[in-house]
C-alpha cells in the first residue's frame, strides 16, 4: 500500500501558455479570462488546447516534462514560450502529446529534439504556388535515411547527429562523398528573408561558365531563369522557417538564357535541403541535387506545359530510365 500511495502523490505542476504567450495556472482568473468563459461546464483545459492554441506544460516529479497541444491552432509566441521553458526544465525526459484528429504521443530523451519536433509539428505543410513550368513531389525523408545506396544518406545522417549544426566536416562530407560540384549553399536570415548565394557547386552547368562564382553573395531569385528562381526561393525560406529536412522530385521547364525568345529545357532532378544552424543568426541551407533526366523542348509553351502536366509519360522520364 505504501509505495502505491507514494505513486498517487507524484507531484504534478500543471501550466498552461496562451496563443500570445502568457503563462497561466488551470481554473486562475487569469486562465477564465483567457478563455472568455468566467464558469465553464466542460473541459474547459482540453477546450483551450484543442480550439484556442493553449499548450499545456505538465513538469510530473522531477523527471517528465508532458506537453499537450493542437499544433493547426499553436501561434508562435505560444510555441516559443514552451521552448524556451524546455531549456530550463532540468529533466532528461519529454512526452509530446498532439491533436490531430485524435491524440497521437511522442517520447523523447533530448530537449533539443522536442524543441524541434515541437516546431516541425507547428510549422504549415509549405504548398508551392501552383505554376505549369515547375512541379515538385515531396519524397519520404525517412525512406533516404534506410537506403544505404542512397548518395545523400551521409549527409542526411550528420545532420541528424549533430542536431543541424553546421560545422567544416559539412564541407569534407560532401567531398568525400562526390557531392560537392553538386552543391549549393544558401543563407537565410530572419530579419533579410531574401535567400543568399553562399556557396554554388561547379556542376550546376546551366548557370552558365561563370554564374557559380559570380553569383556569390546574390539574391537566389536571381537567376538566368527569373521565374524559376523565384519559385525555388521560396523553398529556401520554408526549410530555414522550419528547421526541417525536405526531400523532393522536382520537374522543371528551365530557360537557359536570359533571353524570352530561347527554348527551355525539362529536368527531373532529386533534391535534398537541410537547414543547419550557424553561430551567427543565419540559418545555412545545403541544396544537394542529382539530375535524372533533361529534354529539351524546343520553343513550345505548350510542349512544356504537356511534360509537366503527365511527367511519367514524358520524355523526360524516358531518358531517366536509360541513364
């Protein structure tokens, strides 16, 4: 009896954050304020979580940090408060408990994994604008990390080691592994949203002889190909925003030259970007890419649109097979 007494007295300090960040106990004034509902006959707690974007912070002991959420309502100063506490929280244990259409629950034993869990959980799907030029299909991330053939699995791994902090051996990875020429490095900072040229792999021919080394220092929008430079940005951003790996099949109607009047070319190429952190408030994106297909479409919008339209009957998709 005794030890199942002592179980029933674990202590519990319950708090709950509101959608703009303030932290306030269960059934306090300040809590009923919140809420807008001065006598609650419900759940008044679970009403909060799963409508108003409350995330609930349970400490259970001196060991467990249970945290409850509906990360489609959790506004970010919310999202930030909780983080900033899990730093401070002292314990070595973390269950995520999360609504999404039901209750679904993660362990972790790493406050650096929960804090960006916790922001991978919160932060929207980024759905590219729609266009006929470019079509991108998300690939399973955990499917690259099984497959040991896969070229990108290095680096994929050493994020995931070092927590996403970049570091030289980025750099000596990539060479060891062939996949520096087909490399990019792009800086994202948060208060300069514009994604930056860091570093431009000399494998990334159609730039052209020089761009590689000229563009160093320019805007990611601005490419040869402006309109594929500016659909291609904004993924730079979602990944820097997120601080989540994406892998993707992307399918792109690229003009060559600056001029209107020349043909553009279809590529098939895989994709991986991983954003890394840095010293600095810049977050560094890696864009390691691998072209599977290319054809070359002559002056026809329409031909292009048709390719990218039904890319598995295209004659890019030929090409991949026979490469």
């Amino acid at each position: 009896m005794g030890s199942r007494e002592a179980e029933g007295k674990v202590n519990r300090l319950t708090m709950l954050v509101t959608s703009n960040g303030e932290w306030v106990l269960p059934d306090s004034e300040e809590f009923l304020r919140a809420l807008g509902d001065e006598n609650p006959d419900y759940d008044s707690v679970g009403f909060a979580i799963k409508n108003l974007g409350f995330i609930k912070y349970e400490l259970v002991g001196q060991s467990i940090v249970e945290i409850d959420l509906n990360p489609r309502n959790v506004e970010f100063p919310a999202l930030l408060a909780v983080q900033q506490q899990i730093l401070t929280a002292g314990v070595n244990l973390f269950r995520i408990r999360y609504f999404d259409n039901s209750w679904h629950s993660e362990i972790s034993s790493s406050s650096e994994h929960t804090i960006g869990r916790l922001s991978e959980l919160c932060t929207p799907v980024f759905a590219p604008p729609p266009t006929e030029k470019f079509i991108v299909e998300p690939i399973d991330y955990s499917k690259l990390l099984e497959d040991e053939g896969n070229q990108f699995r290095p680096l994929a791994q050493k994020w995931r080691i070092s927590f996403g902090h970049f570091d030289p051996n980025v750099i000596a990875l990539a060479m060891n592994n062939q996949l520096l020429s087909r490399m990019m490095i792009v800086g994202v900072k948060p208060r300069q949203e514009d994604p930056i040229f860091r570093f431009i792999g000399d494998g990334h021919r159609w730039f052209g002889n020089s761009y590689h080394v000229n563009a160093i220092g320019e805007k990611v929008e601005h490419q040869p190909d402006h309109e594929y430079g500016s659909w291609v940005s904004e993924f730079y951003k979602a990944v820097a925003r997120s601080g989540q790996p994406r892998y993707d099949l992307v399918t792109a109607a690229l003009r060559y030259e600056e001029e209107d009047g020349k043909p553009r070319r279809t590529v098939r190429y895989e994709r991986l970007l991983l954003p890394w952190k840095t010293p600095s408030d810049e977050t560094l994106v890696t864009l390691c890419s691998k072209v599977v297909g290319c054809s070359n479409m002559g002056g026809s919008e329409s031909a292009v649109a048709r390719s990218l339209a039904d890319p598995e009957n295209s004659e890019v998709i030929k090409l991949a097979r026979s490469s």
